[in-house]
C-alpha cells in the first residue's frame, strides 16, 4: 500500500518555510514516523543530511524501503526521541555519515523536527490497538517490543490516577463515571470493549462531534507511551545539539503537548527571568532563544479539508542564538 495514502505529513509547507537557509548541514527528524517530512527536506536541500529517529519499528521499515532513493543522506535511528542521550546518538550517527560521504566533517544541526502527532498507519491499523472504531487488541504501544499494552495499563492503574487522567484530557463530566466503568470491567482486552464501555457511559445528547470514545483512547495512548512525561527534556536536549542559527520546531496536537512546549520554548527565550517585572533582571538569567511563531500556527483551511486529522495541530518555532544575559536587553 502506499505510505502515502497511509499518512499525509502536516503543515508541510510550514515546516518548510521554517527552516533556516540550509546549504549544508544535518536535520534531526525526531519523530520520523513514514518519513513524510524527511522526503520533502531532503527533496528541497539536496546538500544535506537527515537523520530520523523513530521507536515504531513497522514505520521504519516502510519508510526506508520507500526512501532508499536518498542514499547515504539518510540514517535512521531505532530510539525514541526523548530517551537519555538520543540526540547525542543521532549527532554522533550524523558524523559518520557525514565523514562517509562528504570531503568536510564539520556540518552543523542546522534544525530539529518534532512532529508529536500518531501517523495515520498507527490510527488505522485494527491491529495496532490505537483505532476506537476497528477492532483488534487493546495494545496502543508505539513501540511492541516493549513496555506495558493499554490493557495491561488499565488492569493496574488506580482508580483516582485513572479518573484524573480523563479529566486532564477533557472527560470533566464524565472522568469518574468511566474510571469507574472501565476498572469495573477489567481485564479489558480488545479496543471493541473499550468503546462500547465509553459509549455506555457518555449519553447520546452530551456527545461531542466524533466518536464518543476519542478521548478516552487519545488518553491511553498518552499515558501507555510516555508521550508527555519526558516531553520537556526532551526538548531541552534537541535545543542542546542545534548550531546557533539553528532551529527548534514542534508539531503538537494536544493541549498538554502544546502546554510543554510553549512553556519551554518561553524559557529558552526568556532565560526563566523570576525578578519583578518592573525592575532591571538581577537572577542572572540568559537567553538562549528568540521565538519565530507568534503564539502557535494552525493548518489552512484548505489543508484541514484535504487532511481533516491535521486540524488539531499547533507549530510553534524557536531560533537558537548565542546567549546573552537578559540584563544586557535592559
């Protein structure tokens, strides 16, 4: 099948126009899912070099077998993004490549793509676990070679971390009527029982636009795969590896993915300054950043109606600068 037809990658025109003039250098793809991304950059500079990392082992087969065109330009880590050290093995892979294929050794990350968002294969695949609308197995891990499947979460998560974890993803009404439920009909096995316990709880006349359980499942998956948890370090360490020049941008589609990113990207353009406002910075804090998005970016209008899945997405986009203390602003 074609990974296209599988996954369209969002705001691609964006992300393009974002980054920096890139003669040479190394583009980081942390979430390298089908590599819809990478394609389009590595198609628009064809000096660089990508390298993509993903913990999805089925997307990365796909893409590279799709993406083999582009060589040596490209090298694809099985990692996830926001373990210790991940963008540190991605610069030392960067380098080998590098020193593989061309005659200079010295190419800087020029940017850094974070696209947080679950690729279309994932969402549709009945097997995969994520899809509240076909069947398969209550799984939802992005990476099956490890860690604890969304029925295994729900048979040992509390009551309370449960009812809490619905809240913050919008079940306010409904939070502890469905922990409830849920922990009642435990062990829940396949993704048709999980959708007919939601759809039993949540009244016909309260329902959202979109399946009743959509919340539910986008909070599992969440909670199974860590999405947010080390979301801020993450961050902190792709910021790290970029040259000055270089640029930090983010795909988020959730509330508190965007939270975490708007908080750090502030940080990083204010130096976390804790003084009073209207007095001269005393705390020592430096700059590190200047934001490029005013707020977030949205998807056009035109796009949502072509990739309706691409409405919840938020780009926000820093530059990184040679630091300065923000007492020398003042």
């Amino acid at each position: 099948m074609d990974l296209e037809v599988l996954h369209t990658p969002v705001m691609v025109k964006e992300v393009l126009g974002f980054l920096p003039n890139i003669e040479q250098g190394v583009v980081i793809d942390a979430t390298f899912g089908f590599g819809g991304h990478a394609k389009a950059i590595l198609s628009r500079y064809p000096e660089i070099f990508l390298i993509g990392i993903d913990r999805d082992w089925e997307s990365i087969k796909r893409a590279a077998d799709t993406l083999r065109g582009f060589g040596r330009r490209l090298a694809i880590l099985h990692i996830r993004y926001d373990e210790p050290g991940a963008f540190d093995k991605a610069v030392a892979v960067a380098m080998e490549v590098v020193e593989a294929s061309s005659k200079t050794t010295i190419f800087p990350v020029a940017a850094v793509l974070l696209d947080l968002g679950v690729n279309s294969y994932q969402l549709d695949e009945g097997s995969r676990g994520f899809s509240y609308t076909k069947p398969g197995p209550l799984d939802m891990r992005m990476d099956t070679s490890k860690g604890v499947t969304a029925s295994q979460f729900l048979q040992e998560v509390s009551f309370a971390d449960l009812k809490e974890l619905f809240y913050e993803n919008g079940e306010y009404k409904y939070a502890t009527k469905l922990a409830k439920e849920i922990i009642s009909h435990n062990p829940i096995t396949t993704t048709q029982e999980l959708s007919q316990i939601v759809e039993g709880v949540i009244p016909k006349s309260m329902r959202r636009r979109g399946h009743p359980a959509k919340r539910v499942f986008q909070a599992l998956r969440i909670a199974v795969n860590e999405e947010i948890t080390f979301l801020a370090d993450a961050l902190g360490a792709a910021f790290e590896v970029l040259t000055v020049g270089g640029r930090l941008l983010v795909l988020s589609y959730h509330s508190g993915e965007d939270r975490t990113v708007k908080n750090k990207f502030s940080l990083f353009a204010t130096g976390g300054c804790s003084c009073p406002k209207n007095l001269p910075c005393r705390c020592g804090a430096l700059i590190k950043g200047k934001l490029l998005t005013k707020g977030s970016l949205v998807p056009t209008k035109e796009e949502i109606a072509d990739n309706p899945r691409a409405a919840s997405a938020r780009l926000r986009v820093i530059e990184k600068i040679q630091p300065i203390y923000l007492k020398d602003f003042q």
